[in-house]
C-alpha cells in the first residue's frame, strides 16, 4: 500500500456562482472571490511531482494544482460538447433513414386498384393516399379492387388522370 498525504486545494469561484453575465465592464481583479478549499489524498509520488514542476514552474503547487483542474474540466467539457454534438447528428441520420426506409417499405394504399367510382359520401371518412378528412356529401371516388378489406375512399386530388 502507498504512503498517501493530504495535499490541500485552493479553488476559487465567484460569489454569486449564477451570475454567468460577462459583458460587465467592471475589472475582473475587483470582483469578490470566495476560496474554497478541497481536501485529497495523492501519492507521495504525485505530491513529490506537483511539487516539482510548481517549483520548475515557480508557482505555488496550489495555483498549479488549480490550473490542471480548470483545464482538464474545459476540455472534458469540450469533448462532452463534441460527443454531444455527434450523438445528435448520429440520431439526425438514423432518423432520416428510418424514414427512408419506412416510406420505402409502406405499400402504396392504391396497389392493385383497377378503378376508381365517383359518389358522394354519407359519412366521414378520410382519402386514403393523402389523409385529408372527407365529410359527408363531399364528392369522393371509391378505389374498386380485386383484394379483400375494406372500402377505401380517395379524393379527387388523389385520382390518377391523364392530364
């Protein structure tokens, strides 16, 4: 088992943490700071080299030490933006194939119609290749088929014509 020692972190923040304004033209020396201070164990080797590149460095081992912090949380926040930004994309994609796939898959509703019967309608229904909702006594035309199922109705947008 390693020897471990506390080593003694000072970190700052704001003090109101949910001001995130920073358009203000006050100097950012002047702003209040609360310290915070946070206690680990490390390694004794860690320690030993925190200790030295601070002194390399020299810095104190605590502003070190809070500079690694700041930036290993910008760029894990970074890569989480990044990771977030694909996932989005990749869900964009699926769903776009998905689609692709469905309107490719789903028969057509006028497959293996031979005619078509203009009426009027008695009750509601809606046209089958469009989904506009057909009301009683509108003009539609009934798809004849030699198929089993039930009656299906078009409107007259829908109805095949020569043009």
């Amino acid at each position: 088992m390693s020897r471990c020692d506390t080593l003694y972190l000072v970190v700052t923040q704001k003090e109101n943490p949910e001001e995130t304004d920073l358009s203000e033209t006050e100097n950012v020396a002047e702003r209040p700071k609360k310290e915070r201070v946070i206690h680990t164990r490390v390694p004794a080797v860690l320690e030993a080299e925190l200790k030295r590149f601070a002194e390399n460095l020299r810095v104190p081992v605590s502003n070190l030490v809070r500079t690694i912090l700041e930036d290993a949380v910008a760029v894990a926040d970074r890569a989480t933006d990044k990771v977030e930004q694909r996932l989005r994309t990749a869900a964009q994609q699926l769903h776009e194939e998905r689609e692709k796939v469905r309107k490719s898959i789903a028969s057509d509703p006028l497959e293996g119609v031979y005619a078509f019967q203009a009426l009027v309608i008695n009750s509601g229904d809606e046209c089958a290749k469009c989904h506009a909702a057909i009301e009683a006594g509108d003009e539609v035309h009934l798809a004849l088929s030699d198929r089993p199922g039930p009656r299906t109705f078009v409107c007259a947008d829908c109805v095949p014509s020569k043009k």
